[in-house]
C-alpha cells in the first residue's frame, strides 16, 4: 500500500513539474511578444509641420529682393503693422548688407581705404536709395494665425521695387559719380560682387529658419 502511495506521488510531482515547464515556457513566450509590441508601440510618429507661404515666397527664387516679417499681439491692428516693420527692416538689413560686403570686396582690390568709398556712397545719396527703395517695396501675400492663447499672428512678405540687377547697377552708378573712386572702378565686377551678396544673405537667413 505504501509502494503505490509512493508511486502516486511520483508521478504527481512529475505531472506538476512539466505543467509548471509549459507555463514557464507560455510566460516567456508571454514575456517576449509583450517586449516586442512595446517596442513597436513607442515608435516615433511623424507630424507634418506646414511652413507658412510667406516664408515660401521669401526663400523662393526671384528676380527682386524678398523679405518676411512676423507680428503678434492681442491686437490685430498692431499685429499686422509689427509684422509690416519687421518685414521692411529685413529688407532694408539685406540691402545694406549687400551693399557693404560688396564695398568691402571692392576696397580689397584697390588702393581707396573703406572709410573714403563708404563716403563717397554716402555723398551719393546712397542711403536715400536704400530707403526709397525699402519704402516703394509691396507687400505679395499676408497671413493671419489665431493662436491658442488668444493673440493673432501675422506674416508679411514684402517685395522689393527693384530687382537685384537693377540695384546693383544703381549702387555702381552711385561709386561711378565720384571722380576719385572712378578711376579703380569697375562697375561689372562690383555689380557681380553685389549679387553674390544678395544670395549669400539669403542663403543664410534660410539656413537659420530651418534650424
């Protein structure tokens, strides 16, 4: 009697024994699927992020200078005319700087010091040009935003009046009016200069959005 009691737990233990295997072996297999759909549920989802068509515009290929501007307020008046300044701030930052790496580039290939071409400009009535210029721009498409918060967002982009061979030409007609700075100027090269410029600005306020 006592044999066949310890053979009947015997083969107990043994039963008990596999089924705790096989449930082990379910866990795992449990354990890893669980593993892999968690790491399939944390994947990265991506967002389309919609750049406005003003910044479009501006970053665009054109035969005349653009710029953008950005205004926000509560007020949608003042909104728009922030965005408005901005925009011909830009504008006008983009030809002054065309303009003076231009100068300087001219400078290094001749024997005039920078201060003496800088005035000879200014004797031109350069600046006068630059804000003609800034002043007679348009504006080619406006955008407005209402943000969660509740204020308003703008953006403005603007055009210049002339295109960019046209102010080249005028900034070498205005070096080309004084007598002393005629004689080592060469309007074709400085004219190049300046678009190389113009390009370069833009270039790098397109890298600077996109960071």
């Amino acid at each position: 009697m006592k044999k066949i009691n310890l053979f009947a737990v015997m083969l107990m233990v043994a039963a008990a024994l596999t089924s705790c295997g096989a449930n082990k072996q379910v866990a795992q297999n449990g354990y890893y699927q669980g593993q892999n759909q968690n790491s399939q549920s944390v994947r990265p989802t991506e967002t389309k992020v919609d750049v406005d068509e003003c910044i479009i515009l501006a970053d665009a290929d054109s035969e005349k200078p653009r710029a953008v501007g950005i205004g926000r307020s509560f007020n949608e008046k003042e909104s728009l005319n922030r965005a408005r300044r901005e925009a011909r701030l830009e504008l006008a930052r983009m030809i002054k700087t065309a303009a003076d790496e231009a100068v300087k580039g001219f400078s290094k290939t001749s024997d005039i010091d920078l201060r003496t071409t800088t005035e000879a400009l200014e004797r031109a009535s350069f600046s006068q040009f630059m804000s003609e210029e800034v002043d007679n721009s348009k504006t080619i498409k406006t955008s407005k935003y209402v943000l969660s918060d509740g204020t308003i967002q703008y953006y403005v982009c603007i055009e210049s009046k002339s295109s960019v061979n046209a102010i080249a030409k005028k900034m070498s007609q205005a070096i080309s009016q004084d007598e002393m700075l005629r004689q080592q100027f060469e309007a074709q090269e400085f004219e190049k200069e300046v678009k190389e410029e113009f390009n370069a600005y833009k270039a790098k306020r397109q890298k600077e959005r996109e960071q």
